[in-house]
C-alpha cells in the first residue's frame, strides 16, 4: 500500500471501490477523475508565492509568532483547492520560512 501514498485516502477509497488494483491502474483512475495530489514542485511554486504574498507575516512568524505557520499551510491548501498533502506542505513551509 505505499505505493499509494501519494494519492490520498480519498481516491484511495474510491479506486478500492471501483475495483482498481495495481498502481498503474490508480495512476490512470486519478489523471481521469482529477484527484491526485500536487507534485512536491508543484507545491513548492505555491510555498513560495504564499510566502511572497504574505511577508509581513512570514517575518513575524521569523520573530516567534510561529502560530502562523498553520495560516501558511492553510494558504496553500486553499490555492491547491486541497489537493497538495498537507505533510508535505507543512515540513516545506516551516523550512522556507526558517530560511528567509
């Protein structure tokens, strides 16, 4: 099953009940559908323009209001309409933001 991983619990759940098996078989079930999630690239492009867009937050979380790192994932999963694994957003966002 970690092969799976990526794919989320919901498309998950769904290919199961459609009968899909094999990970080529749930590779193509969500290009058709549309449930797949974000790239690790594709989520870093919306990492950086949250970030961008929201400076004056990124310093303060910078200055330990690091509260805010929940409002910097928010932000991206609300531009990936949901669709980028918010794991991956978080551990990308806190990085960046400790980088700046």
């Amino acid at each position: 099953m970690e092969e799976f991983y990526h794919f989320g619990i919901e498309c998950i759940a769904q290919a199961i009940m459609a009968g899909v098996h094999s990970n080529e078989d749930l590779k193509l079930l969500v290009q058709l559908v549309g449930l797949g999630q974000k790239s690790e690239s594709d989520i870093e492009i919306k990492v950086d323009e949250v970030i961008a867009a929201n400076m004056d937050k990124a310093k303060e979380y910078q200055s330990g209001k690091t509260r805010l790192l929940g409002f910097f994932v928010g932000q991206v999963m609300k531009l990936t309409g949901g669709t980028a694994s918010p794991v991956v957003v978080n551990e990308m966002m806190k990085k960046k933001l400790e980088a700046i």
